[in-house]
C-alpha cells in the first residue's frame, strides 16, 4: 500500500482527503436540514422523525461511526495543511492587497472551520449527549432554544457554516479537477446557493423555535 | 495621448544586506519622476542618487524589461507586479501613480524563495522543479516531417497558454500559502496536452508534485490569487489538469 499513501501524502492527495470528505459532509448538511425542517411541522412530527431514526438501530451505529471518521480525516488533514502553509511563508509581507480572487470564505476557512468544531462540539453535547430518559428530542430543543445565548450561538454557528460552505463547494470539484469551462460557473453557482440554503434553512430554526417557545 | 509630467513618491522599500541578515523597511523620496517611466527606471533613478550619496543602491532583478523574460518582479503595495492587471514589473508604469503616493516594495516572501539581498531573491527553486520533471526526453535525429502528428487547433491554444508561463514567480508571492501550484500546473498542462508530452506525463506529474511539496512550497488552498496576478494570466483550470494528471499518475498508472 506504498504507493496509496504516497500519493495521499502529498499535498494534493491531502487536499482529495479535505474535498471527498467535505463534499461527505455536504451530503450529510442536506440530509439534516431535510430532517430539521420536521420542527415546523411541531412537536409530534419532530419526535416521529426522531423515533423513526432512531428505529434505523445499526444503521444509524453505523453512519455516526462514518461521520465521527470523516471528521476526523478532515480536522487533522485540515490542520496539518493549514500548519504547512503558514509555514510556507515564514517572513509575512507588510503590506497585504488581494488581487480579487480571494473571497470571505476562501480567506477565513481554517478559522471558520475550527469555529465549526468548537460548536460541534456543543452541539453533540446538547442534543446528542443529552439525558432523554425523561424528555423528547423535542423538549430538549425547544428548552436549549429558549434561551437567547443559545439563539445567538446556533445563528453565528450556522452563518460560519454558510461561509465555510461558500468556498468548500466549488473548491473540492477544483481539487478534483472538476474544473470544465461550460460547468464550473455551474459548480460555483450552486456551492453559493448551497451556502445560503444552509444559511437560512438552518438559521431560522432557532429562531423559530425561541419565538414558539418564549 | 497623455502628455508626460512628472511626479514625487515616497518609497518604502525592503532592505536586506543578505540571505542571513535581518532586513527592514527604508523610506526614500522618488523626486520628479517623468509617468512615461517604468517602475524600474523610476528606482534606477533613484539608485543613481544612493550611488552619488555614497549609499549601496537597491538590489532588484530585471533582465528584458519588455514583460517576457521573467526575471523582475516585486510585491507592490502588496500586489505581486504591482496593481497593473496581467503586468510585469518592468511594464508597469508611473502614470498608474498619483503625486505624492506612498509605495510600499517588498521582495517575494516565501520559504523556496530566500532573499539574497534587498529586492533580488534565489527562486532555484522553480529550476529545481523543472529539473524534476518539466521536460520532455527526445532522442535527437533526424528532425521529424512536418504535420507527422496531427494536433488541433483547440489544443494547441490551450498548450500555448500554458506555456505562455514566464517562471516570474509571482503566483508563488500573491499566493496566501506559497504555493507553486500555479507553475507547475503549467508546466505538467504544457506538456501533457501535447502527444510529445503523454509518454512521460504520469511520471512528470508525480516527480513535480513531490519536488513542489519538498522544497517547502504551500499548499493550494483555491484562492486563486495566482490567477489574477499571474503578468501571463494563467488559469487555475490548469490546476485542476494538474490534479487529474497526478490522480491519474498515482491511482491508476504503474508509476511508482
């Protein structure tokens, strides 16, 4: 297997790592704002949701087994990238001008991205590690959501997400070497969209929820 | 046509005896210089003076000075080959400046590019990935018949562009991480669009790759910073061509 980790690493094979696992997590973003969106519907729908994933046993073992790796390929490979390339410059210049190809989300993905595992972090250890012996998914939501704090922290999480996403589309299918003149402005075009649906679709649920619950 | 004036800036310009010394921003008055100038003769103008003053002049690069050779460039106001869209160094002009502008000079900052002094930095580098793999191997002989391969226009276009690469290094300066990815990139797509270039091309992408990352070059992040300052404007879908070649070279081929 010499030659497969050889070329993974490398620095375009760790940046393939960074791109098939971030598109993985793409994947996963949709999946769970489809989910999500059963909160409109209140409390029963929400909780059938729930139950009904739950219900799935092994499968859902499984996925968060998946998940938790991915995530992992993607912090480390992440970070070791980001090292090397502050790295790579050890004398910064002392005047910085973009020329017009960086945007916010380009030039803040290391620091979006840790700010994403920090709330993840959070996250898991509101809803995921939360006791429901003697509460539904949805009163654990519902009693987080209220407070304001929390609106404030999920709002700015899923904004930087949004950021994040904005720059990570398009730039795995350029890793790839998706990159085609008739389909790349295609590609860029449904990465910003893509951002801006998780943006608002993510961003209004807990509004949402703290309007209902308050 | 506009005509000429003349007009006085203040220079902040990077100042390092050598590889090992720690260098530092000087501050230098420019005075009347005509806007007909070049950015390089606006500081052999002002060297002059350093010369007649006693000073050491400004050490900086420069060889053509008509935009082809790639031997100057310098980080201006913190745009590789200054402000100018798809400009060298040596074609940028003084009209693009205002009387009594502030510029900023500072040499290409990047861990393969060590200064040797002031603004002149040792980009060997860029050669030594050449050596690695930018290259094709042609037995010499009797030169070949023309139109013996066909290769279409379309092609061609694209190759050409690629090899429209001047080595300057200013990809490597405007990117955030260092990067090379943007000569190579043009190197690898030169080659590997043309049927001279396929035998070799799973070796020379994998060779390149691993020479860029060697010799402390970044990794591409898709700023595509490079693109936008590249004096030759380069794609970055010769990024994405290089990735394929190397995935190509290393998944599929029987290159080690």
């Amino acid at each position: 297997m010499n030659w497969f980790t050889n070329t993974l690493g490398t620095s375009v094979g760790k940046k393939l790592m960074m791109a098939v696992t971030g598109l993985c997590f793409c994947g996963f973003l949709t999946v769970h704002l489809i989910g999500n969106l059963t909160l409109y519907g209140g409390k029963n729908l929400f909780n059938a949701y729930a139950e009904h994933l739950h219900s799935l046993g092994p499968v859902i073992t499984v996925a968060e087994w998946g998940l938790l790796t991915l995530a992992i390929i993607h912090i480390l490979t992440g970070l070791t990238l980001f090292l090397g390339n502050l790295n790579a410059r050890p004398e910064r210049y002392a005047v910085n001008k973009s020329a017009g190809g960086r945007t916010l989300g380009s030039s803040t993905m290391p620091y979006t991205g840790i700010l994403l595992l920090i709330f993840i972090v959070l996250h898991l250890v509101n809803f995921h590690f939360a006791d429901r012996t003697y509460q539904t998914i949805y009163h654990i939501v519902s009693r987080v959501l209220s407070r304001p704090e929390y609106v404030f922290i999920y709002v700015a999480a899923v904004i930087i997400a949004a950021i994040h996403v904005s720059h990570g589309f398009w730039s795995a299918f350029q890793t790839l070497g998706a990159n085609h003149p008739k389909y790349m402005p295609f590609i860029q075009g449904a990465g910003l969209s893509f951002s801006v649906i998780v943006g608002f679709g993510f961003g209004f649920i807990p509004v949402f929820i703290f309007s209902i619950a308050g | 046509m506009t005509t000429a004036k003349n007009i006085s800036l203040t220079l902040k310009v990077w100042r390092q005896k050598g590889a090992n010394v720690r260098g530092k921003l000087e501050t230098y008055q420019a005075k009347d210089i005509s806007t007909d100038m070049s950015f390089l003769e606006m500081i052999d103008v002002v060297n002059e003076k350093l010369t007649l003053d006693g000073q050491d002049p400004i050490a900086f690069d420069h060889d053509c000075r008509e935009g082809i050779c790639g031997m100057c460039g310098a980080v201006v106001n913190g745009r590789a080959h200054g402000p100018e869209k798809g400009t060298t160094l040596c074609q940028l002009h003084i009209r693009h400046f205002s009387d009594g502008d502030t510029v900023v000079i500072e040499p290409w900052r990047s861990r393969a590019f060590p200064v040797i002094k002031d603004l002149a930095v040792d980009r060997g580098a860029l050669d030594k990935l050449i050596q690695s793999g930018g290259y094709i191997s042609a037995n010499t002989g009797g030169a070949p018949d023309a139109n013996t391969i066909l290769i279409p226009q379309e092609v061609a276009e694209k190759a050409m562009d690629a090899a429209a690469c001047i080595g300057c290094g200013a990809c490597v300066a405007a990117c955030p991480n260092a990067s090379a990815m943007l000569f190579v990139s043009a190197k690898v797509s030169q080659l590997a669009l043309l049927p001279q270039g396929r035998p070799e091309a799973a070796q020379r992408a994998l060779s390149m790759l691993r020479k860029m990352d060697e010799l402390g070059f970044g990794a591409c992040t898709n700023e595509r910073e490079c693109e936008a300052e590249c004096p030759k404007e380069i794609s970055i879908s010769n990024i994405a061509r290089l990735n394929r070649e190397f995935f190509k070279a290393g998944f599929f081929s029987s290159v080690k």
